[in-house]
C-alpha cells in the first residue's frame, strides 16, 4: 500500500512525532511518502526526530503556517506528487495541510480523462485534527472563513475524519458541524511507553543542573512559546502563588520551570520581570531529553486555549508526574471523571480529577488554588502520577495507534464501509475511582 502523508511543517510539537512515529512504524505494511513544509524562523524544527527515526521527509518549502499566495503553488505541487506516486491513501494532519492537501486531492482524483466516464481516480483521504484553529488562534471574520473551509473539504474531499478525543469529536462535530458523524473515527494518540520506564534513575540529572534539591517543588511547563499555549497564565500563577503562599517554607523552594522557546519567549520573560518573579522562574528553550526533564519535574501544568489531546500530559502521566491543566479539548478524558467534591474545590475553581487537576481556562486564580494543593500534599502528587502512569500504558500504546490506523486504512482502501465507533476505546477511568489521601475526604 503507497501512503502519502502531508504535514504542514515539522515544528516541536505533538503532531511532528506522531508523523514521524506513524511513518516509521508502518514501514512493513506501507510505503509510506511524509510531506512537509519547512519550519518558519522564530520555530524549533524537529527534523533531528525524523532523522533518529530514519523518516526522510520531502520538503515543499512553499508550504507554510499562515494563508498566502504560496499556498497554489503548493497545491500544484502536491497534485503532480500525487499523479506521479498514484498513491493508494493520502493522510493529512494539522489544519495548512488538511486544506492545501485535500485540495490537491480533489484535482487529482477529478483531472483525468476517466471522469468524462464517470470514474475519477480512486484514493481515499483521510484527515486527522490533532486540534483546531476553530477558537483562540484568530479573530471572529478569519476563523468563520476556515470554519466554512473546513466544512466544504470535509463535504467533498475526506472518505474519513480522524479525532484524537472523544470531547474533541463532540466540538469538531457536534459545537462547530463539521462532518457527519459517519465519518468520524476517534484514534487516541500513541507514544513509546517504555522509552519512560526508567525514570526515578533520571531524576536527578536535570534538578543537579539547576542546583534543585530533593525537597524543592519544580512546577513545569513543556511547549512553543505562543498564543495558544496562553504562557502568560502560567506566569501569573506563579506570581499570585508567590503573594500568597511564598516561594521558600521549611527550607523548601518552589519554582517555576518553562521548557520550549518560540517568537514570545523575549515577551514573556518582560513580563515574568514586571510580575517580579524572574528570579522564580527559568526558560529553560527547547530541550531533546524528554527521559531526563520530565522526571526532574513535580508537577506539570498545562494552560493552553486550545488543545487537542497534549502529547505533554500523556508523556507527563508516563513519568508519574502529578498534572495540573486547563478543561481544554481532550485534556478533559485524559484527566478523568471528578473525584473530589469537599474542601471548597468547586468554589476554588478547579476539579480534583481520577488523573490530575482540572482548571477553567485562563483563571489565573483558580489555577493557584489547585497548583497550591498539589505542592501542599506530596502523596495526592503521587498518587495522581501512578494512576495517570498506569492509563497511560494501557491506553496510549505506539502499538495500539498503529493497529487502530492500520485497520482504517486496510477498511478504506478495500472499500470496506464499516462505521468506526465514536467512542475512544481508551477506558476513562479504573475500577477503583477513589484516591487515597491524608484527609482521606475524598
């Protein structure tokens, strides 16, 4: 089976390894082509990734993030690759190319001289949303433009529509019509479990660089600096968590770690000095050694707008990290049902969850009160790391990923009409639902 898949650029992130692991772990039942634009300046590129997983992806440089005049020639450029692989599937990710892709797709199964007989080519596209640009990334007019797009492409031009979530079938379907429910399949994402198993060894390498000591609390943070990722919430956490708790207690320190780089990192370190905590806090940039950060790390937030399911909490939840994030896209099934009703929480603003702690989105304060929990209570940090250890590797396998995406293809390219459950396969929770905790309120 020829299978082209089209990404949009290779930036650090979730979507570029899930390419890369799904190209190279297809190789025996594939042959698989990976499209890519090139990284924009400003963006860390994860070519090296591609490059230790022997990918080699061809690079069309036109192909790039924002709507340009480039985008025909990319499209041009995409179709004549299609006519000259005569693919058996093509699979875009990420928003750019989900649309520069499939556009390419409709002139290459229509300009053929078969469709004055009513046969045009025959290849199926699939599209996967590993999230989406329909909230938080741009202004009213713009959004409503790709919101129709999308809808239009998902009309004409995609046999199937993977999600990675069941709460972001509910958004993407459901809140913002696109699809129909038919052609939806919910395919949770997959990672090398066992590339974590060996963390409590790591523990110590990245703390010794920063001089932590075994009593001091690391809160971190994984990702691109920018907008969506809402950084500056983090910050003001910190701050408030500063004014009312302090930094040092009992000889133990509290501080703030931000891991990633990206075009706002100069604006958020102005604003970290404005806030007075620039001392509180380290930019770290984009580290390679996910085995040795995240197990250095005590607790790791998320405070993004706007998520698919983040491939940071699941390789936090591996690491046995307590995690603590805003109700977000499929943050909400990876965290779990809520388990704690007592001690004020609700009026606090955030959920103590079955996997971690769950917080409005962009509430600076209700994000302090549960971060001000977890740091206060060592063994409700453990307990949440090895429940969310324990769903992890049973749920977010790289094996599982590659046997769902291997039967949708095999379905689609034998014309096989099945309709894919909506619903992940992915347990939501464990049989036991209760924590233990000191209080044992919970």
């Amino acid at each position: 089976m020829k299978v082209v898949r089209v990404i949009a650029r290779l930036n650090v992130g979730g979507p570029a390894r899930h390419v890369v692991w799904l190209t190279a772990g297809l190789r025996e039942k594939c042959e698989t082509l990976l499209v890519a634009g090139r990284v924009p300046p400003g963006e860390d590129d994860m070519g090296y990734f591609a490059t230790a997983n022997k990918v080699e992806p061809l690079v069309i440089p036109q192909m790039s993030r924002e709507i340009s005049p480039k985008d025909l020639w990319t499209i041009w450029k995409l179709y004549r690759l299609f006519v000259s692989v005569r693919p058996d599937l093509v699979h875009t990710h990420t928003a750019k190319a989900g649309t520069v892709g499939r556009v390419a797709g409709l002139l290459y199964r229509w300009l053929t001289p078969r469709t004055l007989l009513g046969r045009p080519r025959r290849c199926p596209f699939v599209h996967t949303y590993h999230g989406h640009i329909f909230h938080s990334y741009y202004g009213r007019f713009k959004t409503r433009i790709f919101l129709e797009i999308e809808r239009m492409l998902a009309r004409l031009a995609t046999d199937r529509i993977i999600v990675i979530s069941p709460q972001q079938y509910r958004e993407i379907h459901e809140e913002f019509k696109v699809g129909r429910a038919r052609q939806f399949a919910v395919i949770p994402l997959g990672l090398d479990t066992g590339a974590f198993s060996d963390w409590p060894n790591h523990r110590h390498v990245m703390r010794d660089e920063l001089g932590a000591n075994e009593r001091d609390i690391l809160v971190g943070i994984i990702g691109r600096l920018t907008g969506v990722k809402n950084h500056s919430l983090f910050l003001k956490t910190a701050a408030r968590y500063k004014e009312r708790f302090g930094m040092v207690k009992d000889g133990r320190r509290v501080r703030f770690i931000i891991l990633g780089d990206g075009q706002l990192r100069e604006k958020l370190e102005a604003e970290a000095r404005e806030l007075g905590i620039d001392t509180d806090v380290t930019f770290m940039g984009t580290r390679n050694d996910p085995e040795n950060f995240y197990p250095a790390l005590d607790i790791v937030a998320l405070t993004s707008l706007n998520e698919g399911t983040p491939l940071t909490l699941i390789e936090a939840m591996a690491n046995a990290r307590a995690v603590i994030a805003t109700a977000v896209g499929g943050v909400v099934d990876l965290l779990g049902e809520e388990v704690d009703s007592s001690r004020g929480s609700k009026a606090k603003g955030y959920a103590l969850c079955e996997r971690g702690v769950r917080v409005r989105a962009d509430d600076a304060a209700a994000f302090c009160e549960g971060l001000a929990r977890l740091v206060e209570d060592e063994e409700l940090r453990g307990t949440l790391g090895e429940r969310g250890r324990a769903f992890v590797e049973e749920n977010y396998s790289k094996e599982r990923l590659l046997i769902d995406i291997t039967s949708l293809y095999d379905d689609l390219t034998q014309g096989k009409s099945r309709v894919w459950s909506r619903e992940s396969r992915v347990k939501n929770s464990n049989s036991d639902s209760r924590l233990t905790t000191p209080d044992s309120r919970l």
